[in-house]
C-alpha cells in the first residue's frame, strides 16, 4: 500500500493486537485490489447499554483509482471479533465486484431492438 493505514479508535481503549489484526485484514483485501490508494479505519463503541452491552461499529474507507468504498454502516455487534469480521468481509466482496467492473467482467445484457410493426 502506498499510504499508511489510518485507524482510529472512539470511545474505547485502544488496544495493540486489535491494531495489529486490523493491518492484517488490509494487507489480505489488498490482494483484491493491489491499487490501493489510501485505507481509513473507524472502530468505536456506539452505546453503552445496561442491559444489552456495547456494541462495535467497524467503519472501513478505501479509496481506489476512480472509486471510494465504504463498508460498516450495517455490521456492528456486540463483539468486537464478529463486527470486524462482517466490517473486512462486506469490504472484500465490494473490493471483488470493483475488481470485476475494472476488468470489464460484468455480465453484458444485450440490448433490445425495438419491434417493428410492419402494415398489412
């Protein structure tokens, strides 16, 4: 990658070995798409809940030539493990349909011809 990746933690301790496993999973989604440009990582706790507990949010921005993604709107969960495991999953499949569409691999509808309607 040509940028450092940029983690940012909110409103939890952060640790090193969550650091750690987070530049694993962008060094295994930079073989979907080795053009990385830059890679912005959010983790925070979205609420502190008596009952129920946290819940982590893993926000995941990656900028690639002509494209942003962004994932992690929908996969928070109440362990930190899981969220960051949706968060890097729902990336690596947006990073493989990019991949596709550069590569012009995506299914060509062919187009319809309009009738014609001839007079009897």
């Amino acid at each position: 990658m040509k940028l450092p990746v940029q983690i940012v933690f909110r409103d939890l301790v952060p640790l090193p070995s969550l650091e750690s496993e987070i530049r694993q999973h962008v060094e295994k989604l930079e073989q979907f798409a080795p053009a990385l440009i830059s890679c912005h990582v959010t983790v925070e706790s979205t609420a502190n809940r008596r009952h129920q507990g946290h819940r982590y949010q893993v926000r995941i921005d990656l900028r690639v030539p002509d494209e942003e993604i962004f994932v992690g709107e929908h996969q928070a969960d109440e362990d930190i493990a899981v969220a960051m495991r949706n968060s890097f999953d729902a990336m690596r499949r947006k990073l493989q349909d990019y991949s596709r569409r550069r590569r012009g691999q995506i299914k060509q509808h062919a187009e319809l011809l309009p009738r014609q309607i001839k007079d009897l």
